[in-house]
C-alpha cells in the first residue's frame, strides 16, 4: 500500500527596495530556482515594519514565506534562509507556490 503525502502550500512574498541590492539578490535567486512569487516594490518603511513587525532603521528588502502552518520573515538576502526555507521545505513536504 502506497503513503500519499499531505500537500502543503506555501506563498513567497518580494518587499523589493528599489535600488537594494539584496533585493535584487532575492529576485535572481527566485527566478533561478524557478520559484512563484509576488513582487511589491516599495520604499516605504512603514509597509516594510508591519511585514517584520518590528523598528527598522533603514530601508531594506524583505522576503516573507507564508506557509500552511506559519509564517517565516527575513530580511535582506540570506542563501542559507532561502535554501532551508524554500528549496527544503518544498522538497520535504512537497509543497506547492501558490
């Protein structure tokens, strides 16, 4: 007898800082993978402190990871976050970008 696999969902978020390079970093690291995703490109630091839910002292780009039980927030470009946190967990838990 064959075990299915739940399926979870996952959504990725860009709060893209025009100009950051790290932003930029997220994209390319994103659109290499072939990754799903929304882009909102802001440099309005109110809308980047309600996303990490926190002060922030300057401007920078956010990647936020909504899972189906969970969310992950980080900010600027991290490789080793967006391995375990995307490229593991989809693989894992054969989730799906929506």
């Amino acid at each position: 007898m064959t075990q299915r696999m739940a399926r979870f969902n996952m959504k990725i978020e860009l709060y893209a800082v025009p100009e950051d390079i790290k932003g930029q970093a997220i994209k390319l690291f994103l659109q290499r993978n072939n990754l799903k995703f929304h882009e909102v490109v802001t440099d309005d630091i109110s809308l980047l402190e309600q996303v990490t839910k926190r002060k922030l002292s300057n401007k920078i780009s956010i990647i936020k990871i909504t899972y189906s039980h969970g969310i992950s927030v980080q900010e600027g470009f991290n490789e080793h976050f967006l391995n375990h946190q995307i490229l593991e967990h989809i693989k894992k838990y054969n989730a799906k970008l929506i």
